[in-house]
C-alpha cells in the first residue's frame, strides 16, 4: 500500500532523454572546462602541476584537459578558479580517443567524419534494439554502479531498446570498465570475439580511456584501447548514468556529440542553466527520437 501512494505522489520519474534534455542540475560536476581565453599564468602552472593524473598540459600556449585522464576531482579547479571550472552537461562521449584532449577544438574534423561515417554503416542494423555485454576489466566498481543504474525506473533503458545480456553470442555492444588489468586482457580479448557483427566497443570510464589514477604498470595495460578496438569512450570517473546512456547512443547513431544543457527534468528537480558561451569544444545541441533513421553525427 505505501508503495502504491508514494508511486501516485511522485507520478512519473523516468526521464524522457534523449527526446527532451535532462541531466542533474547546474552544481553537478559533468566535465571539466578550460577557459580559452586565458594565458599560461604561475598560479595555472602550479594547478597544472598538482593534477594526479596529468590530465593538464601547455599545448601551443593553451591550456588542455585530457577528459580521458581527468577524474574530476576538482583539485585544479581549487587552485586556479579563474581558469578551470567544472559544466553540468554529461554529453561528452566521443568518438575517438583524441576527441578527448579539448583545448577549444582539438579533434581533425576530418578523421572523425572518417571514423563516424564507418560506425553509422556498422551500427545501421543495431537502431531499433542493442544487447550489451558488460566486461569489467579491472574496474574500482564505481562503473558498475552507474551501469545497474540504468536500469532503474528513473533511466529505464529497457525504453529506449536497450538490454543487458550474460551472453556474448547475443550482444551488439561491448561495454568495458575498467584499467585493462593484464589478467582480463585475454577474457576482454575473447568476449570481444565471440561477438558476433556488427560489433560495437565502449570504453566506459576514465579507467578504461587511461588507466585513471593508475595509469599503465605491470598490471595495468592503461585502459583497454590496446586490447579491443574501441569505438566510443566515455569520459568521467565514474560516468554518470546520463553519461553512460549517452555514450550508448552515440555508439549506435541516435544522438550527436556533444551539446545537452544540464537541466534535469524530473519532478521536483528541475533547474535550467544556459551554458557559458564560448566554452565548450563540440558545438550545438543535438538530439533526436530513438528510431528515427539518422546517420551519426547528423542527429
Ligand atoms: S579535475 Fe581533472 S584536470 Fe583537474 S586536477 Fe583533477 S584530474 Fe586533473
């Protein structure tokens, strides 16, 4: 019985993303964002110097975040607030692993129309519904929290056409975390081929981009790049569920790159905040209904 009125009070708390934007409200920390603008001052240096994983470098005098080193926490945005500072949006998965070093606008556009044209062809056939088969190749477990989470009421994948699978016979996606551990290099490596095509892999996490905090060592292969190709990564540490669903997406043509607002649409949650101007990388809003037949990166 409680059950029942508290379901009526709250009413419907599944997001309608990718259909209308939503996301977690303007304090939450989605990206890291460098201010173009700004110059190479000692204060920068020595915030560039304090990140534990060198996500920051000075390149042709501009400051650069690597997003798939980055782990968000905040240490640089504490020493030098004037010219890094945290945006709300999750939509930052990318195609290709040099997407992910943003300076204002890093990536060759002509490569990644190249590699984004070869995954709509591959990812054609996969639109209507996806089977993922999740690996965790060394992962803290943080990952894996954000994955159950989709699909919980508030997510709901299941909406969209998209199901978790035990088997790689039936999957479409695989969805890695992780640092690429030495010792689940072979089983990654396996899983990845039991797969039948068309076959599409995410790298779900700093962890699996990098190797995060750890990097590459004797256990580590620094992320799972060198195992499995990898088609669509998934900056953050751990990626948000909106991160992670936009990612999956992005894999199979149902959204663009970049773009969503953080606002977040569910009741009692609701808080729009425009995003800076001039800021971000990977330019406007992008997002269309599940099924409609787009290419990528034309959504
Ligand atoms: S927020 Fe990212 S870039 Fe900044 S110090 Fe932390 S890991 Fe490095």
């Amino acid at each position: 019985m409680p059950w029942i009125t508290r379901g009526l009070s709250e009413g419907i708390v599944t997001t309608r993303y990718p259909r209308r934007p939503d996301g977690y409200g303007p304090d939450f920390h989605g990206t890291l964002l460098v201010d173009p603008g700004r110059g190479v001052d000692r204060a920068t240096e020595r915030a560039i110097g304090e990140c534990p994983t060198g996500a920051l470098s000075v390149v042709d005098g501009q400051v650069e975040v690597d997003r798939g080193r980055c782990v968000l926490c905040g240490r640089c945005a504490t020493l030098q607030p004037e010219v890094f500072r945290f945006d709300p949006s999750f939509d930052h998965s990318t195609i290709g692993r040099s997407a992910l070093h943003v300076r204002g606008g890093a990536e060759d556009e002509e490569t990644l129309a190249w590699i984004r044209s070869g995954l709509a062809r591959r990812t054609k056939a996969l639109r209507r519904s996806v089977h993922i088969r999740h690996v965790d190749a060394g992962s803290d477990g943080s990952e894996e929290w954000e994955i159950a989470a989709l699909t919980n009421p508030v997510y709901d994948v299941g909406r969209l056409g998209i199901f978790f699978t035990a088997s790689p016979h039936h999957a479409d996606i695989l969805l890695a975390t992780g640092v690429g551990t030495v010792g689940m290099a072979t089983p990654l490596r396996t899983t990845y081929e039991a797969m039948p095509h068309p076959k599409v892999v995410i790298a779900a996490g700093v962890d699996a981009a990098s190797g995060g905090m750890v990097g590459p060592g004797y256990a580590s292969r620094g992320g799972i790049g060198d195992v499995v190709p990898v088609d669509v990564y998934v900056p953050g540490s751990p990626p948000s569920p909106f991160g992670l669903l936009h990612g999956i997406l992005l894999a199979v043509g149902l959204v663009g790159t970049a773009g969503n607002r953080g606002t977040t649409g569910r009741p009692g949650g609701r808080a729009d905040r425009p995003r800076p101007q001039g800021t971000h990388p990977q330019g406007p809003a992008s997002a269309v209904e599940p099924g409609d037949r787009t290419e990528a990166g034309e959504a």
